[in-house]
C-alpha cells in the first residue's frame, strides 16, 4: 500500500529536510500520526520523521543546511527541525533497554522492525517511504486501520508496564478512532494495572483525559474507562450518572452544532457538588484559569430560560452556553440558546456618584447600595436607565 498524495508532501521545506537527512536514500521515513490519519483521510497535524542516523549526525546535517535544531529530547534520541512550515521532529531508531513504568532507557538502532516494536499501537507503528510513499507495516496495523480496532504492538500488559500512560492513551485512542469494540486483551490489562495511574504525574495524566474528552464523542471510551476502574484511579469520584450525562451532552452539541469543549465535558463527568469538584481539579493539577472555568459552571445546577442572561452577566457567555447545555431541561433549551445567541454583557448604567447625588451619605453603605441596585436591575433583565435610576431611587429612600 501507499500513501496517498496529500498537500504536506509538497512543502518544500519537508522536501529540504527530508534530502538533508539521506530520506531518498532510506534513511528516514514519515512515522506515525502523520502516516495514520493520512490513511484515513484526516488531515495531519504534526509531521514526524524516523531516521537511521544518529541525533547528533542529524544535529550536524540541520546546521550545516542552516535549520534551526532543538534538541526538544535528545536522549531519547528526538531533535526537532525549525522549518519554515512549522516545527519537525526527528528520531533516530531506538530499542528499549530498561523501563520503570515512567521512563525508558534506550538504545539507538538501525533497525526499522526493532524500532517499530517498541510503539506503543498497532496503527502508530506505520511507516511511509518520503520517495515511493510506500507504507512498511510489520505489526498489522493497516489492517486494524482498516477496522478501527485499537491494540498494542505484542504484550498490552508489557506495553502497558513501559508506561503506564499508555492506559490513558489506550481509552483516548479508543475514542478517537475506535468503532465500539474494546480489544479483550488490551482491556483486561488496563483494568489489572489501573492502580498503577495514581502513580503517575497528575499533569501528564490531566492531559491525556482532557485530549481524550475532546474527541467528538468519547462517550463509549468513558463508558469502558468506569467499567475498566480507570476513573476511580485519576479522581476521588464521578458524577454516578456520568455516562448517560455526557452522552446527552454530545447529542446536544450536535444537535445545536457546538463544537466539542473538554471543560464542559468534563463537568459532565464530575460531581455536581462545587467544592468536591474544586478538590478534584486541584489534585490534578490544571491551570487556574481551568479551575476557575469549571467552578463556574457548577455555580446554578438548575438554570431556567429567565436566568441564563444573569448567569452569562456573572460567569460569561460560553459559561451560560455550558450551563445551559448540561442542565437546561429539553424543553426550554431552544429559547435558552437562543437568548444567548443574540445577547450582548450589557453596561451597568448608573455608579456610587449618582446614589450620592440622590442623597445617599458616602460611606460603605454606597457600595452595598450600588450592589442592590444591579442585583434588582439583573433580575429584572437589564431595563433601561431610566428604570435603574427608579429602582435606585427606591433603594436610596429605603436606606
């Protein structure tokens, strides 16, 4: 088999650095996701290249044709080529000499089939001449392409042993490419070396769930992840209707087309209890801003058309968008949306100067005034100024 023709292959600065390291010659080859999603028509995002050479031959080869190189992994053999169309990396073949579960030790290696051996998926073991774009397979991963059916190369519970992430991978690859069916071996493993998860780095393991929660519908990877015992190795706990919640969420997206969001799916997963879900994603260790983004969609369980524009004032439009998708009820989804598509965060009209000029003393009790008066003017949808300097009036006399 080849790989077809696909704009990547014409850009000029791949076919530099392909004749730099020797690619007509054999010794570098296209490798793995560019190889795969290729195949399945799926245009490639990163381009990766195996080589024959040794890292610092092919460090020596990008200075000599003025490319910029980054040793990005250098012991294990990685350096990336600065090009014009974007970063490259390139690794020179290599065979596990020991690994702990995190880590491997390696050695470099002209062996293609050796090199292959130590990828982790059948189907990210592929490999594609840069001159003839033939397709060399030694593990029969364009047959499971062909089926959609997601396995490790040899031993799942060695591959899994390597690197523990490899569980993650697993379910993630499964919800990206998978086609309902769980490899039996490969499923059994991941259950048997689940605990071996909260082991491993939160941020590493953080990261491979949200990519995996951004598939267009991880629902049956999720769904085998609880049944495997995956979940109650990453996070204290789930949501016990986590599964039919987040498949509801995706045919929402769909139908509303909305594109996938991990946060939001991720809130699907979770429990709805506020500071549950706050200790959750702090032990895993996301970003403030993510914290904060989840926190937020967990502040109004129980949203009704005549409050989403209030929520989209306090917590932001997508957050009312979220809001509304997880926990609207069906029959007022349609008008919740659509308030929210033609909504703009209006500007409070009126400040503690103007309380003060309708008599109010300064003080404290201006602020605590003015937060009166908007929390009337939210709940009464935004009127116009006219109505705020009514609804201050009336505030003001009270006080």
């Amino acid at each position: 088999m080849k790989l077809p023709e696909t704009p990547w292959h014409q850009r000029q600065s791949l076919k530099d650095l392909i004749a730099v390291l020797d690619g007509h010659q054999g010794a570098t080859r296209y490798v793995g996701g560019a190889v795969r999603d290729t195949l399945l028509s799926i245009p490639a995002k990163d381009i990766d290249l195996a080589t024959t050479l040794r890292p610092d031959a092919v460090i020596a080869r990008l200075k000599d044709a003025d490319i910029t190189a980054v040793p990005t992994g250098i012991e294990h053999g990685t350096v990336t080529a600065v090009t014009e169309d974007g970063p490259v990396e390139i690794t020179t073949l290599r065979c596990d000499v020991s690994t702990d579960g995190r880590r491997a030790t390696v050695a470099f290696s002209d062996d293609w089939k050796e090199d292959a051996a130590r990828r982790d998926f059948t189907i990210n073991a592929l490999f594609a001449d840069p001159e003839t774009l033939e397709v060399y397979d030694y593990f029969g991963g364009l047959a499971d392409l062909e089926k959609r059916h997601i396995r490790f190369i040899g031993s799942a519970e060695q591959r899994i042993a390597e690197d523990h992430l490899r569980i993650m991978r697993y379910f993630r690859f499964l919800a990206r490419f998978g086609q309902h069916d769980v490899d039996k071996e490969t499923f059994d493993a991941c259950r048997k070396a689940a605990r071996e998860l909260s082991k491993l780095s939160r941020e590493r393991v953080a990261d491979e769930l949200m990519k995996l929660l951004g598939a267009v519908d991880p629902v049956y990877a999720v769904q085998e992840m609880i049944e495997a015992d995956v979940f109650a190795n990453i996070v204290d706990e789930i949501d016990p209707g986590a599964g039919p919640l987040l498949a509801v969420l995706i045919l929402r997206e769909e139908a509303y087309d909305i594109p996938p969001d991990p946060v939001r799916r991720l809130v699907a997963l979770l429990p709805k209890d506020a500071d549950k879900t706050a200790e959750i994603v702090t032990s895993l260790r996301f970003s403030k801003k993510l914290r904060r983004a989840v926190a937020d969609r967990l502040r109004t369980l129980k949203p009704a058309v005549s409050n989403i524009p209030a929520i989209a004032y306090h917590y932001g439009k997508d957050a009312a968008r979220d809001i509304a998708l997880l926990f609207v009820a069906d029959g007022d989804l349609d008008t919740s949306l659509a308030k929210l598509k033609k909504w703009s965060k209006p500007v409070f009209p009126i400040t503690g100067g103007d309380l003060i000029a309708m008599g109010l003393k300064p003080g404290p009790i201006v602020a605590e005034s003015l937060r009166a008066v908007e929390t009337a003017w939210i709940e009464e949808q935004f009127p116009d100024e006219n109505r705020v300097r009514t609804l201050a009036r009336d505030i003001v006399k009270g006080r």
